[in-house]
C-alpha cells in the first residue's frame, strides 16, 4: 500500500501478498550503508533491440535507495540477494547495487537530504513532491524514448487505462521524467466490522447494508447490554483514534460516517455549479459532523479516541472490549490476536451505505510512489525492462515468473524496486475470482498458487481455521470483507487533485491543523456545531482560497484544456 496514515501496522501487512494492498510503517533501526555509485560495465550494454523483455549481453548494473523492511517476515535469502534479484539478473543481466539502506520510518527524510544536496543514485522511489523538486532542479532523465521504445504492451496498456492526466502528472513540459507505481481501485473500500457473536447476544440481526440509524443502535447496545455476557459493563461502542478523518479509508477512523452522509473531507470535489471546492468545507460535512458529534455525546464513540495513537488502534480489539471497528475490506487482518483471545470472536463486514441507499468509497491516489532515474544515467532502459517484469508479476500474467507466489504473507517489499505496478481493477479481479471459485463459476485450478491456498482455506470453514489464526483473518478478508469490493452499490469517489500545488508546500500544514483542531473540538462538544462556519472563513483566509485557486488551474492543466 501506499504510505500509511491511520492503518494497520507493518507486522500486520506481511499477509498482504504481491497486488493487494500496500506498504506498512517501519521503525526498526537500520545501519546505512555508503553511498554506491553507479558501475557500468567497461563496454557498451547491448540486447535484442525494442524487445520489452531482451537480456543485455553484458550486465548493467544501478545504484538504487531500499529501506530495510527488517519488521516483516522474511523469505529464504537477503535484501541484496533474493529471488527477486536473481530474476533480474537471470532475465535481463541486470544488477542493482544499494546506495543506502535505512528504516522505513527515514526513508522519507534520507530522500530529502539526498534531493537538497544533489546527490541521488541511478534509481530511486520518491513521493510527488519529491517528484516535483527533481523535475524542477532537473535531476531526472527523460524516459520518454526509451518508454515508447522498450514498454511493454502490459505496461503501456495498464497506465493508459488510468486515463490522459495520469501520465501527464509525472511529464512536466511533455518529457516522461518517472514510472508511477500504482494504486488499483476498491483497493481500500472501506467496511464496519462488527462481531456477530456479540450481536447474537444482544439480540440484533444485521443485514450485510446497514445505515446510520443501524449503526447507533448495535453501538447502543454494544455499550448497555453486556455483550461478552462477563456480568460487567465493560465494553465500548465506535472505535477510533487520533487520526479520525483521512482522505482515503482509515484503519479505526470516523471516515465512513463522513461518506455516509455524502461528505468527502481531505479531499478536492466539484459542486453543483462544477466548480472546485475542498471537500472539507462543504454543507455535508457540516451536517456529518453534527450527526458524530450526536453520536459522541451519546456515550457511542470512545470517549479517549483523541488521545489514542493512530497505532494503538488495535487495544479494546485484541483485549474484547470493543466489537465495532472500521477499516479497509482487508483490515480483517488485524484480528488474529482478537480470535487467539477469544476463540467465539467471529467478526462479519458490513457496508455502511448513505441514505440515498448508495455505498460512496473515496479512492486512493491512482499514483502510490514514483520510480525516478538520476539524469544522465546509461541504460535507462534497464529500468523499463525490470518495471515490464513487475507489471507481469503484480498483474498474474500468463507465464509471468512466480517469484515468492506459493507462500502467502511473503512480501514484495524485498525487491530492489520496492512499489507495485498493478492493473486498475487487479484487486478486484482477484476477489471475483476467489468469490467465483466459492461458487463453482470459477476452475479452482485457473487460480494464482497463493490463491488456491486461500480457496483451500475457506473451504475448510471459519470455525476450523480459528487454530490458524492469521489464515482465518485472511479468508475473511477475501470473503467477507470482499463483498464490499464486488458490491454494484458502491460509488467511486476520486479527489478532483492529488498533487501539491506552490502555496500548499508553506501553508497546507497550518491548514491541516486548523482543520482537525476545529473538527474535533466540534465532535467532543467543545464546540457549537456552528463553529464550522468560522472554520471555514478562517481556512479561506489564510491561505486556503488562494490554493483552491491553484488546484482548479492545475486540474485544468492536466486535463489538457
């Protein structure tokens, strides 16, 4: 996944195998290497001219950042020596060299230092304003001829179908400067997660939709009517943490309860006149926040949520005395230590849907990270030949290597280029056809190795796999939680704009906080409701109009008018 805000932990992504989700946080310490510098081979690199695939007859060798990804459960093989390196090297005689290797939690700040110092290897992985500060100082290569030259069809394909302005963010003044790694839809559909043996007890029965009004009623009851049965009124209703309100889906957030009232906060949305207005600022979210901060007062929101971490998410789960929580389709993957506690723990998704009767799901940034190539490097088209490898593995292609596929929860961070190339509807794809083997539509045969793993577990029954925790969360996943994914209720919900604009980079961090101080003083009741219109002045006034002004000019750019 992506870089995360208000998700699952890195030990809990390690069942997320190669085009399901994204990557998790690290913390672990990691000494640095020296910097490497490229090392070309004395002659000139030559392979089969235009061939996506050729292997030069001499090996080409680049310099590339890593982060050591230390915290996740590791395959047979090191960091600078696995199965993924010697695909590359086997295939295409191409060889990457580390130029650093620091814990995730640095690599941001390691790419800004080398970016303000001029001083990048061959390749790198960068954000889009670290994108942006490149192109500008004119540190990268223009990929554009050997892209066209050397792409492969999957490749060209599998961007295009992104649409025009996807590209065109990663082409300043019409020259391919980066190879964006990317984010398919419903990859995190947001669902209620709800126990249903605590539901027996109370006496409720839910239907896989559910609304607002279902909601505070299971949370009603959750909180009054002793729901592990212990004689004690113990357990809490919604769950949530400091980080209550993301642009995407939020692992414990109040995201969904925003989207069922149609509001979009963080992100860029057009309004009934097609203008461009921040999602945050609009009669929607006004309203949603009145209905949270009804449910506040009630008693049916944490009333600590606050002041817990983002990363303390998981404490009233795993102790059972929480059984709501909200997360992605795949958040399941958090349970295990929920059912190693308490074996009758049998938890089912729910789609919390507007109500209008419609589920609106904010997507990802279609662009999760973006390859970059230092200026002046040779043989850029090396890295175009290992992305075509990428794009065949992350997407299941006929035929394409099955590099770490039997072994479900080892993780593609381990490759020297650490993003996925997947497909728009990869994510999907794979969830329709687990759902449609389940039904007898689908050959179990025709399946992924992995996946026939997974099949194989759903077929033995939830109740079975709870001796294998982690096993049973995954299932779940796949086949509760995708329903979600498959759901002809659901709405995508794109920001108009993802990007960052010039006054963004010296006041969009003021902004921000002004933004969550105001909305969490107004759901805790600190408050009036109507303290949002002086919000909203405040936001437009310092600063936040002058940055609507721009990102209506660059959505207008990149959309080519």
């Amino acid at each position: 996944m992506k870089k995360w805000k208000a998700t699952l932990p890195v030990t809990l992504a390690v069942v997320l195998t190669a085009g399901t989700a994204c990557s998790g946080k690290h913390e672990t310490a990691a000494t640095p290497t020296p910097a490497a510098s490229s090392a070309q081979p004395s002659a000139s690199p030559k392979a089969t001219a235009k061939d996506p695939f050729g292997k030069f007859e001499q090996p080409v060798t680049l310099s590339v950042g890593y982060y050591n990804p230390d915290e996740y459960k590791w395959p047979d093989g090191a960091i600078n020596d696995n199965e993924y390196t010697k695909l590359y090297e086997d295939k295409l005689n191409v060889k990457f060299k580390h130029a650093f290797e620091v814990p995730h939690a640095g690599y941001e700040q390691k790419v800004n230092l080398m970016v303000s110092s001029n001083d990048i290897p061959d390749v790198l992985v960068v954000t889009e304003s670290q994108f942006k500060l490149l192109a500008e100082s004119d540190m990268l290569e223009d990929l554009s001829k050997v892209f066209d030259d050397y792409a492969s069809p999957t490749l060209k394909k599998l961007y295009a179908d992104f649409g025009p302005e996807f590209m065109r963010k990663v082409s300043p003044g019409g020259k391919l400067l980066g190879l964006p790694s990317t984010a398919p839809a419903r990859n995190n559909d947001g669902v209620v997660w709800i126990r249903r043996d605590w539901l027996k007890n109370v006496g409720i029965e839910l239907p896989d939709t559910i609304k607002m009004a279902d909601l505070e009623k299971v949370a009603k009851a959750f909180v009054e009517n002793d729901p592990d049965q212990n004689g004690k009124k113990d357990t809490y209703g919604i769950q949530s943490t400091s980080n209550f309100v993301t642009a995407s889906m939020g692992y414990n957030t109040l995201d969904l309860l925003f989207t069922a009232g149609k509001s979009f906060p963080k992100i860029w949305t057009k309004d009934a006149g097609g203008n461009i207005v921040y999602g945050s600022l609009t009669k929607e979210t006004k309203t949603a926040l009145g209905a949270i901060r009804d449910l506040y007062a009630k008693g049916l929101i944490d009333k600590e949520f606050g002041t817990i971490k983002p990363e303390q998410f998981n404490k009233d789960i795993y102790s059972g005395k929480a059984g709501i929580t909200t997360g992605q389709s795949w958040s399941s993957i958090a349970f295990p230590d929920s059912v190693k506690n308490d074996p009758k723990a049998d938890w089912n998704a729910y789609m919390l849907v507007a109500d209008d009767g419609n589920y609106y799901s904010r997507q990802s940034n279609p662009i999760e990270k973006i390859v970059v190539v230092k200026k002046g490097v040779k043989n850029p088209e090396a890295l175009i030949k290992v992305v075509n490898l990428m794009a065949e593995m992350d997407n299941r292609k006929p035929n394409s290597p099955t590099v770490y596929t039997t072994t479900t929860g080892t993780t593609w961070t381990v490759r020297p280029i650490q993003v996925q190339i997947r497909e728009k509807n990869t994510f999907s794809d794979r969830i329709k056809n687990l759902q449609a083997t389940a039904a007898g539509t689908f050959k179990r045969e025709d399946l992924p190795p992995n996946d026939v793993k997974i099949f194989d577990d759903y077929k033995k029954g939830y109740e079975a796999l709870k001796s294998d925790p982690a096993a049973w969360a995954f299932v779940i996943y796949m086949f509760n939680g995708g329903k979600v994914v498959l759901s002809p209720l659901t709405k995508e919900v794109y920001s108009e704009y993802y990007g960052i604009t010039k006054s963004m980079e010296t006041k969009w961090a003021n902004l921000t906080k002004l933004e969550n101080e105001a909305f969490l003083r107004i759901i805790v009741g600190d408050k009036p409701l109507d303290y949002f219109d002086t919000f909203v002045d405040d936001w437009k006034k310092q600063g936040g109009d002058d940055i609507t002004k721009e990102v209506a000019a660059e959505i207008k750019r990149l959309s080519g008018k």
